[in-house]
C-alpha cells in the first residue's frame, strides 16, 4: 500500500490533517436521511361529500388487504362540488415530515386524469382534532399518465388552496409558514375532471417521504476534496523547493545527524562535489560503503537520492557563480562538475524553470 505523504511534522499536525475528512465523514452521516414509509404502514379510512354537503357520490370498495390500497368509487350529483377520498394517518400523534424533500407514490388509475393528494398540516392555537378541515390543507396534483406507476412530488411544491384561506377567513401571515414536522394525516381524493357516474379505480402499492440525500453529500465531498487538493500542491511545491534551494552543502551542520555513516556521507558530498567523475561506484570505492547503504542515508536523512542531491548542490553553486562571477555558462558548468554543456543547461532548467542564459539575464535586468 502507498503511503500517504503529510506535508506537515509532528503528532498534532496529523491529527489536523485527517481532522476535515472524519469531520465531513460526521456531517454526510448526519445529514443523510432515510426514506419514511407512509404506506403500508399506517391506518386508512375514506370520507365523502355525504355527511356534510348532502351529497351522494359513493365508496365501492376500500380494501387494504396484501399490502396496497385499493378503492373504487363514484361520484354522484347531490353536493354543489362532489368529492370523495382516502386518509392515511398514524395510530396516534403526528408524523414528521421535517427534513424530507418529497413524497414518491406508487400509483394506479383506471380513467383519472389529475389526483390530488393532500398532505395536512397541523396550525398550533388554531387546528382542532375534532375538525379535519381545520388542519391546514397543502395540495399537489398527479398530472396522471397510463404509463407512468412511480410519482415523485416535492414538498415545497405544496400549496394551500384558496378555499382553505376563504372558510377561515386567514391569510399566510396569520397562520405562518407551514410546520410539516407536525402531519395528522395524508389523502389521496378524487380525479378532478372525473364526470359524475363514472365508476373509478385507484390502486397505491406505497407511499413513502424521502431525501436528496445526494445534495448535502456532493457539497461536503466537493469542499473535502478541495481542501486536501490544495494541501497536496502545497506539499509538493514545498517539496520541489526544497530540492533546489534548501539543500545544504558545504556549510551543513552534521552535527544534528546522529548517524555517523550519514555525516560521513554528507561531508564528502559536500568536499567532492565539484568532480567530473563522481558517480555512485566512485563514492561507493571511496567512502567503503555498499550502493544500498548509500540510497538508504539519502533516502531517511534527507528524503532524496544521491543524484538529486548532487545536482541541488551544483546548481545551487551554479547560481552563485552565474550571479557573482563573469564567467562564461560553460566555464561554470565544467567548476560545478557537468561534463555536458547540454546536460547542464537541461537540468538547470528542469530544477529552476528557465536556462543558465536566461538566468543571467533576468539578473541583469534585476540590477
């Protein structure tokens, strides 16, 4: 497994650094949200225009039986507006719908066309348990096509039918926002544009309130991302900075290096860097050390390799020439140690984003 790189020391630095991705961890699990089942699940009983209206549509058949709603019903002329619907409703108290964005139905129609479905909402100091219509009515319709079984309709996109406002003579600043954490009871009622005698037949396999749960995941997941994206470009500019410019040389303090090989190794790097033939065998002969014991001091002392090392100390000497001094680029590469103008030039320009030349001349027009 490849280890993570933390561009930052010590047990505290860390813990900080994993500290945003077990803190976005917390709040996507926080803020996911189950879906709520409505139905199957609760109690059902239907109402119509019979009892207060005088009217005289009828109830078929309400069967609740293998897990589904199914009604049958007719609307019948008798009341100025016939109607007739189904209650869904807890045992007892209210549901919460709070922090849900939708209710999803499964739904099935022989002739209906626009199903409304009502979710009531519980005004405190105003609604009473002994009169439904009390509750504050929130209304969607189901544009209802043949085809098409799955309905999803989002909360937001209820709305209060002015007939509520009218019988109570209110209005929205009298009753407030709509608190859908306190639901007594949802309905599904009749087809809108249903003609009076007509025999109709709705079946719900389920009703159920769910989350986009998606939404708060993908904007926490984003700023995760980009934090720990920015942290990773920082370490590695920090890390390619280092190569070039923090490597030290003749004047390195080995005396912080408790490895006796290590400052052995770093003081003769520091001596011979200059020489055209120094290369892993020359050091290897010199110093009485094996090539694996050589990578393995650059690799836990300084977190490089030996060549990476070389060339930050001969193109840290480079600069100084190339500022200090008048002589020519190639003079400066053969008294640093390259051998190949190219090769100079080339490296030079990896490490430091631009040629010897160019070097110069950006010092030039600094002066």
């Amino acid at each position: 497994m490849k280890k993570i790189n933390i561009p930052f020391k010590g047990k505290l630095a860390k813990v900080l650094f994993f500290l945003p991705l077990i803190t976005a961890i917390i709040f996507m699990y926080i803020s996911y949200k189950s879906d709520r089942m409505i139905y199957p699940g609760m109690k059902t009983a239907s109402y119509s225009d019979k009892p207060n209206d005088h009217g005289n549509s009828q109830l078929h058949l309400l069967d609740t039986t293998n897990h589904k709603l199914l009604f049958e019903y007719t609307l019948n002329n008798g009341a100025p507006y016939p109607y007739l619907g189904v209650s869904i409703f807890p045992e007892s108290g209210f549901v919460d719908l709070s922090g849900f964005d939708y209710l999803e139905i499964d739904l099935e129609a022989d002739k209906s066309k626009r199903i409304p479905i009502h979710i009531l909402v519980n005004v405190p100091g105003f609604s009473s348990p002994e009169d439904a219509i009390s509750y504050r009515q929130m209304e969607q319709e189901i544009d209802y096509l043949p085809k098409q079984k799955v309905y999803r309709l989002y909360i937001n996109k209820f709305k209060t039918p002015s007939w509520w406002f009218t019988k109570w003579q209110v209005n929205e600043g009298k009753v407030g926002a709509p608190d859908y954490s306190q639901v007594p009871s949802f309905s599904i009622q009749n087809c809108q544009l249903l003609k009076t005698g007509v025999k109709e037949r709705i079946k719900v396999s389920y009703i159920k309130a769910g989350k986009n749960n998606w939404i708060p995941i993908t904007i926490i997941g984003s700023f995760t991302f980009l934090f720990y994206g920015i942290l990773f470009l920082y370490g590695k500019l920090k890390r390619k900075s280092s190569e070039v410019n923090q490597f030290p040389y003749q004047k390195l303090n080995v005396n912080n290096i408790a490895d006796e090989e290590a400052q052995k190794l770093i003081q003769y790097m520091a001596e011979n860097y200059h020489r055209e033939e120094l290369n892993s065998e020359v050091i290897q002969k010199e110093l009485g050390m094996t090539e694996n014991k050589i990578a393995s001091i650059f690799k836990t002392s300084l977190n490089t390799t030996s060549k990476k090392y070389l060339n930050a100390i001969r193109l840290q000497e480079a600069r100084r020439l190339l500022e200090e001094t008048d002589r020519q680029i190639s003079d400066i590469a053969y008294i640093v140690g390259y051998t190949n103008i190219p090769h100079f030039n080339r490296v030079f320009k990896e490490n430091l984003g631009c040629s010897p030349n160019e070097y110069r001349k950006n010092l030039l027009k600094t002066s």
